[in-house]
C-alpha cells in the first residue's frame, strides 16, 4: 500500500468546515474621485487641446496636439473606471465595485 500524506490533502469535510466569507460591496470613494478627476480632466484637455490646434495657441500646432494627446490618455482611464463605478452602482450583472484596483 502506497503511503499517503494526509496533511496537504483537501477533503470535502475540509471545503465544508472553512467559514463563509462575506463580500463588502461598498464603493471606494477615493478611486472613484480619481476615475472622476482623471475623466474631467482629459475631458478639458481634449477639448483645450483641439482649440489650441484651431487657433495656433503658441505659434503651430505642435502644443494643441500636444495638450490633446495628454488630454486623451488622462480621459481613457478615467472614463474606463467611471464607467464600472456607475454600471456597479446600477448594480449591472457582472460589475462590482471590487473590480476597481485600490489606489
């Protein structure tokens, strides 16, 4: 008969003994102040950005799209995580406030 370690192995009694975990679906304030800051200010940035290009704020256009460039990678974030905040507030199936990464 083979020798068996029984320390390491899981068992059905084992799974059935653990305690029940309870889930905190509370929203995280300040990742979602962040999502929020992020979105309006690559909103501004998009949109400051866009009127320097059109009206050649600094001499050419290499600052407006610049400042639009800036303004598109601070809005993706801040859009992307804004958006699971508002659909786990809704309480949309398949988002919870646990899939925003705590700052």
């Amino acid at each position: 008969m083979a020798y068996v370690d029984h320390a390491f192995s899981i068992s059905d009694e084992d799974i059935m003994m653990e305690t029940s975990y309870i889930v905190h679906n509370r929203p995280p304030i300040k990742e979602i102040a962040l999502a929020i800051a992020l979105l309006v200010f690559g909103t501004l940035g998009i949109i400051l950005g866009i009127l320097m290009v059109y009206n050649r704020v600094g001499g050419d256009r290499a600052h407006g799209l610049f400042f639009a460039i800036l303004g598109a990678i601070l809005f993706i974030p801040g859009f992307y995580y804004t958006r699971i905040a508002y659909y786990a507030y809704k309480g949309y199936k398949g988002f919870s406030f646990s899939n925003i990464p705590p700052v």
